[in-house]
C-alpha cells in the first residue's frame, strides 16, 4: 500500500499524517500572498489612486469635522500604518488635529486602556488626536438615524452620524457569517447600538417555526441574499461614508494588498483579491476532511480553531467525518462559546439563547454543533477524552488513532482532503464563474 505522509503543524510541533494515496484526493493549501515592500509606502499609494473615487485630499476640506472609523485591538488590520498615513493625508487637505477624532469600532466589545492605544495607533496620535471608544450600550452617544428594510433599528455614534466626512478602516477577510469581514462592518457591528448589531446579526439564523439553524445563504464568501451582510451594506448606506481604506493581510500578519476609495467599489476589489489567494477550489466533496489549523496561534484554544472546520466544511459530504489536529494548550477560550454547547443540550434551546441575547462567540459555539449533528467531528487535541466527548466530538491521541477512528465510521474506502493550513484558506466546490462563491 502507497502511503502519503503530511506534515501537520500541531501548535509549536509538528504531527506526521500517513494516509494510502488510495484514500487521498488532494492535499490543499493556498499560495501565501507575499507582503508589499513597504508598507506605508503601499497605503500612501492608494491614497493617492483610490478606487472609484477621487483621492482623499480631494474630498476632504477645511473646517470639515472628520471622523476615522479604526478596528479594535481583537484585529490585527496594522491601524498603527493605516492610521498615521491617513492622518498625514488630512493634515495635506488642511484639516487641523482638533478636527479629527478616531472612533474605535469596538461593536459590542469592551473599550481600551491608554497603552492599548498607543499600542493600536502610535505615541504621535494619541498625542495629537482625540481618540473615543465607541460603546453600543451607551444611548446618550448613539443617534437613531431609521429602520432597514429588514426592521433594523439603526443606532450610530453620535460622533460617527454627526461628522462632516466619515472614513472607515479595517482588513478584508473571508467571514462565516457576513461572507466577508472588513468594509461596511465598520459601521455594523462596528460603531452601532447594541441593539442595532443584536438584530442584524440574529438574520443569520432562520426562525424556530422555519425549522431554524442558519439561513443557507449565510457562510464564507456569501454576499447575495446574505440578509446579515445585505443589512449590513444597507446600515453603512444610511451613514454613506466619505472614503474607505482597507488591507488584506498576508499568513504572517503583513499587508499585501491595500484597497482605498469608494467603500463599496474599494470593498468589492478587495474581495477578489481574498478570494483569489485565499480561496481552494474543489470539483467534489470528500467524505473525510484532516484539517491543521496552521499551528500556534491558530489553535490556542478550541474557539479559535473552530475557524478551520468552518473554513472547510462545505467540501464534505454529509454523514462525512472531519479530523481536527488542534492543540489547544488554553482550552476551550471564549466563555459564551463553551455555555452554548455545554449548558444549552439541544439545538432549539441553543437559538432560543441566541435570540435572547446574540453574541459572536455564542454563534460560533452553535455552529460547531450544527457541523456536529450532521458530521462525526474527531479531535486530536490537548483535551482530556471526556471533555472532547462532552463538547460533541470523538477524542483522538494522535494521526493514527484518528485514522483508525475514520475507518470504524466509513470503512477502508474513504476518500479525503488534507489541509495543513486550514484556518488561512476557505473550500468552495467549483463555481460557475460568479465573482464570489454563492454570490
């Protein structure tokens, strides 16, 4: 028997996976999109050329009020590059300092420390620029500026709905629920009202007297009839923000592509660039999936390697099985993300809480049990075999016992990807031709 041997990172080691190249249909992995040379110089670049609008000194004016819209430190989006770049920019258009305030997209996480934002946005901005933390509970810093089509009750920053010009920021990723992150996510969930951002993100799931789990238009790359990512575009609308820089980041944290100008156009651009160096296409659908994360810090704990079965689950076939090398040295991570699956037994209890009371890592919880109901799910992890039981999925020591676990499910004749990198790349099935798959 001809055997293929794989080396998996597996946290800050390596495991070796021998499968029969009778079994194996490919081992995937997407090209590394290598990182501009320089990286101020890349921003400064697309400032000057943007996309399907004027430049920003051209838009912005004297005694205008502008507001910078910047991700929060749970992105790495390189803010301390974007920002400072930006700001030059205005200071050319003769925007004094005081008229600019940065807005700290934190949607509904906490606010920041002083050294958090020097950290994010360098010792000179923070010095010369007012700097707020948006807060989405807080209704005395919010405007009510009108419904969605969708019902949405749209709440903004006060600061964000009241400035003369609004640019946003952010990176442009593949996202399980939006389709893509980066772009209008600025506005939401990034400075709207809590329950402007509950009610947005709860069009994900269909309702309980539909059947529910999620609606099937939701999921990576999915921008038409996305409800959450079609709301979301119309909440950005509702603000129309003046100019938009967003950056592509490479597997090492790098920017390797920045994508300036019209927040639609810009953002459009900056979707085709993800998805052709992020995306794998296959022609069919395994029956097996032996996914590595990509090692530390991708899978420091079960809530951050959780992103490689999502990133991938499209290309198996129902009944299939997944193999996740995950080591998980910090355990399950998020608490919202553990209660979903532990506290909440079954699938209707579980969305009855995310009606209730919408949160990221609680979604991603039900997600992972949603992928559960329909796949065997064998971990090879740090955690105790209980725990993995507990948690929904089969424990597994090492590659060779997942093996022999596979074959207990389906029998000797599997066929199965490989992805070393799976928490970097998304799986489609071959497209038609369509700009994005699913849209």
């Amino acid at each position: 028997m001809e055997v293929t041997a794989v080396e998996l990172k597996y946290g800050r080691k390596v495991i070796n996976l021998e499968i029969s190249k009778n079994n194996l249909l490919a081992v995937l992995k997407a090209g590394n999109i290598p990182a501009v040379s320089d990286e101020r110089q890349a921003v400064i670049k697309a400032l000057k050329a943007p996309i399907g609008s004027p430049p920003l000194s051209e838009i912005v004016k004297e005694g205008d009020r502008v507001v910078i819209i910047a991700s929060d430190i749970t992105r790495n989006v390189r803010n301390q590059v974007v920002i400072p770049a930006i700001i030059d920019e205005l200071r050319e258009a003769h925007v004094p300092y005081e008229d600019i305030t940065i807005v700290v997209a934190t949607g509904t996480h906490r606010g920041h420390t002083f050294q958090e934002l020097e950290y994010l946005f360098g010792p000179e901005v923070t010095k010369r620029v007012r700097i707020v933390d948006h807060d989405s509970k807080n209704k005395d810093d919010l405007v009510y500026i009108g419904t969605t089509s969708r019902g949405t009750p749209v709440w903004i920053n006060r600061l964000v709905a009241e400035a003369d010009k609004v640019i946003i920021t952010g990176g442009i990723v593949y996202h399980s629920m939006a389709g893509f992150g980066g772009g209008r996510k600025a506005i939401c969930p990034g400075v709207s009202g809590f329950d402007t951002i509950q009610h947005n993100h709860k069009l994900m799931l269909n309702p309980p007297e539909e059947g529910g789990g999620l609606k099937e238009t939701v999921g990576c790359g999915k921008l038409k009839d996305n409800p959450m990512a079609e709301d979301m575009d119309e909440i950005a609308a509702m603000v129309n923000p003046s100019f938009m820089v967003n950056v592509i980041l490479n597997d090492e944290g790098k920017i390797a592509k920045v994508v300036a100008g019209d927040y639609r156009k810009a953002f459009e651009e900056g979707c085709r660039v993800v998805e052709k160096f992020f995306s794998l296409k296959v022609k069919e659908k395994a029956d097996v999936l032996f996914l590595s994360c990509g090692g530390f810090p991708k899978d420091i704990d079960l809530y951050q390697a959780t992103k490689a079965v999502e990133n991938s689950i499209g290309v198996l076939k129902e009944g299939g099985a997944v193999v996740l090398f995950a080591e998980c040295p910090e355990g399950v991570g998020h608490g919202d993300f553990y209660r979903i699956i532990h506290e909440f037994r079954a699938r209707r209890e579980r969305e009855e809480e995310l009606w209730r009371e919408f949160t990221i890592a609680k979604a991603v919880g039900y997600m992972l049990t949603l992928i559960c109901e329909k796949h065997r799910v064998i971990l090879v992890s740090n955690f105790d075999s209980k725990d993995v039981l507990e948690l929904g999925m089969i424990p597994a020591e090492d590659a060779g016992q997942a093996l022999g676990k596979v074959r207990e499910i389906l029998g000797h004749e599997f066929r199965a990807y490989v992805v070393p990198e799976a928490s970097s790349s998304v799986l489609f099935l071959s497209d038609d031709g369509e700009l994005f798959p699913g849209k």
